[in-house]
C-alpha cells in the first residue's frame, strides 16, 4: 500500500520585539530608503534574553500539534531545521522533545541553512512514505540575530529571529507532499560562511576579536545564485510531480529578498499574486521563513485544502531545494489539544527522569565502587 505524507498542523512563533529600518539607520551607515529598495524589508524581530531557537520551536511546534490534534506521544520523529541552534550538541531537536514531552520520538537537528526546512520536509516524507514512521514534526527555527555582526550593513539589516512547524501524517490517500528536490554546490561554501567557533577555527581570543564567529557574506555573489537556482528548483519539483507551473496555486519562497523572488517568477512566467511574501515584516528568518510565510497564508484564507502549493528556498552550502505539496488541511477533531497541560506533563515528565536518573546513578554508584 502506497503512504503519502500529508500536512496536518502548522504553527509559527515570533518574538514581539520589532527593530526597524530606522532603528538599524541609528546604528550603522544604511537608511530606511536603502533597506526597502535593495530588499523589501521594512523590519524584523529580535528575540529577547528570555527567547531562543529552542523556545520559539516549541511555541511553534504547540501550535501546530494543535493544529494536527496530536499528541506529543505519537511523534515518531522530530527534525530541527537550524543555522542557529542552542548548542553544537546536544540537538536542539532533543531539547524540543523534552519541552514538548515527545517520549516515543527520535530527534536531531539538520543543517543546510536556509533550504534546510526543504530539506526536512523531504527527509521526513520519505520516512513516512517507506513505513518506517506514521508521525513527524518538522520545524525550522532561527535566532540568527545572535550570530550577526551589528556593525556590518551589509549583514545585519537582512536576518530576523522566528520558527515555524509543520506536522507530518501517514495517510493511504493520494496528497501531502508529492515531490521534493535537494541540491547542493560547496564549491561556494565560502559565499555564506560563519568561519568561526567550530574544528576548523576554535574559539580564540583571536578569532573572536576578529569576528570570525559573525556571519560573513558576499551579498552581491548569493543574489545571482539564488535568481538563478530559485526558478529551476521550482521546475524540477514541479516536473517531478508529473505537473506544470499552469497547475500550481501558490508558491511560497523563502523569504530573503523581494527582487530575488520576482526575478525567480519573472524565469518562471508565474504571478506574482499568487506568491507569498511577508519578508517585510520579518526580514529573512532562514529556515524558519517558508513554514512561517506558509502560516499566514492559511490566517489570510490564501491556501485551501486540494490546492498545489510549491515550496522554493537557496541558502548557505550552497543549497537549494523545492517541495511540491497537495495541501490537505487541518484533520477533523478526535480531542482538544491544550498547550498548557502538555507543557506541564512535559516539564514533570523531564523532572521525572532527571530524578531517576540520579537515582539510578547513586544505586549504579553503590554497586560498581571506583577500583
Ligand atoms: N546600507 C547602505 N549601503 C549599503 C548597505 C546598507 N545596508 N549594504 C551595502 N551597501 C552598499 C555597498 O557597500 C555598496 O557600496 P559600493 O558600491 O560603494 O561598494 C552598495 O551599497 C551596493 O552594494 P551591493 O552589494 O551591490 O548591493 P545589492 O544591490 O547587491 O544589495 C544585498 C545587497 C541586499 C545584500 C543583496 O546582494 C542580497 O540580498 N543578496 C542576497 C543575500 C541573501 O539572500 N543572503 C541570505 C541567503 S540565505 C541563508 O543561507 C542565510
């Protein structure tokens, strides 16, 4: 029996505290003028102290298990889409399962900057289309403004803090997400690079004052790649689907820039009303742009159920992929999620097992003294 990965429940989560334009013309050599003509941004969010790529994922995936009306429980896997994750290790995805109480689910971060939520998705449907799984929360998520170098223009007026969620479901029917591809070229790794703070560059007091771990970027270089690979991605997925661009409703981009989206359907002969773009209100949140561009395109009644949407995003790698889904809409309600409780049992659930695990160590501790 064939199984097809539908689209069940989706959430987005964004800080509230909003830095514009003119915030950011106080601080560095750009202008407002500048920002919206060479991008669409008008502003962005920054996460605040209490925030981070893990909480803003949680929000985000709460949100979309009750959309799904899923219980944590019945997650068989849990994928964070990230560039800005808590920790190199553990995974933010682990910290995810534990906040959310998710005891059945495996989890790990995935890194392919901002294609990674296209990525995710396409690892996700496959595991659900070979059986191996039923259930998988996908979520992308970013606090690049952690990462980017407030004094450099041609960096920090382009990234935004936010995370969105999808929820994947096994289902016999035909529908969800039909076709998906992913390409890479590290030939251009040096393009969009945190250099930085890992093996190749450990933290020093060198590479530090030197800001090795910002963000470095040669804008001018990504702008002609993504013009160009935004469009054939979005023609090898859609070919893929056995469909043309004529059968599709509504592309959902990433969000990095208003011109590299209308060159990308200008190549493609596609409307520019039937695409989303909100990346003037949120600057470009990475991975998290496409699930949370998607969320709002739902609240505006813009995505129905049996529509053909297509999934399109470039990043650092380089990377780029596509993702062609057959919207399937919320399932009907077995029972009510609340958020509240589960966030409860979630955090008594973790208490619980720190506690035996301490236990466990003293017992383990009593019974193999140090020799
Ligand atoms: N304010 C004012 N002037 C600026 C600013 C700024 N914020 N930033 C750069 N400039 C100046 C440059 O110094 C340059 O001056 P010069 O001609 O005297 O040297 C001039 O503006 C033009 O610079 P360009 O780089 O040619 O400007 P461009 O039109 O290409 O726009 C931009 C720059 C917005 C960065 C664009 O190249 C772009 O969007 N590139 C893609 C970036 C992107 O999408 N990155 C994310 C990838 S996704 C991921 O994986 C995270």
């Amino acid at each position: 029996m064939s199984l097809y990965a539908h689209i069940t429940g989706w959430g987005m989560a964004v800080p509230e505290q909003i830095l514009t334009n003119d915030d950011l013309a106080r601080q560095v050599d750009t202008s407002d003028e500048w920002i919206q003509s060479r991008t669409g941004i008008r502003e962005r969010r920054i996460a605040n102290g209490d925030e981070s790529t893990a909480t803003l994922a949680v929000e985000a995936s709460l949100r979309a298990l009750q959309v799904a009306n899923l219980d944590p429980m019945d997650l068989d896997l849990i994928i964070v889409s990230t560039s800005s994750p808590e920790y190199i290790f553990p995974a933010t995805a682990c910290l995810v399962q534990d906040r959310l109480g998710a005891g059945n689910a495996g989890a790990f971060d995935l890194l392919a900057a901002c294609t990674g939520f296209i990525y995710a998705l396409n690892i996700g449907t496959q595991a659900i289309r070979s059986g191996a799984i039923r259930n998988a929360l996908i979520i992308g998520a970013e606090t690049l403004s952690r990462l980017v170098d407030w004094k450099d223009r041609n960096t920090c007026i382009l990234f935004g803090d936010g995370a969105g969620a999808f929820v994947l479901q096994a289902s016999p029917e035909r529908g969800g997400v039909i076709s998906a591809v992913m390409r890479s070229d590290g030939s251009g790794g040096d393009l969009l690079i945190l250099p930085g703070g890992c093996s190749r560059m450990p933290a020093t007091y060198e590479t530090v004052a030197s800001g090795k771990h910002y963000i470095q970027m040669n804008g001018r270089e990504v702008f002609r790649f993504a013009t160009r690979v935004m469009a054939q991605a979005t023609e090898e997925a859609v070919r893929k689907a056995e469909l043309t661009i004529k059968d599709v409703q509504l592309v959902i981009p990433h969000q990095a820039n208003q011109r590299i989206i209308e060159a990308a359907l200008r190549s493609l002969n596609f409307p520019m009303e039937q695409c989303v773009i909100n990346l003037d209100r949120y600057g470009n949140t990475s991975t998290a742009s496409i699930p949370i561009a998607t969320c709002e395109a739902i609240q505006q009644g813009r995505l129905k159920a049996g529509d053909t949407v297509v999934f399109v995003g470039f990043g650092a790698g380089l990377t780029w992929g596509a993702a062609v889904a057959v919207w399937s809409g919320p399932q009907p309600v077995v029972r009510r999620m609340l958020p509240l409780r589960l966030r409860l049992y979630a955090r008594l659930r973790s208490w619980i097992r720190r506690f035996l695990r301490r236990i466990d160590a003293m017992i383990w501790g009593r019974h193999n003294p140090p020799i």
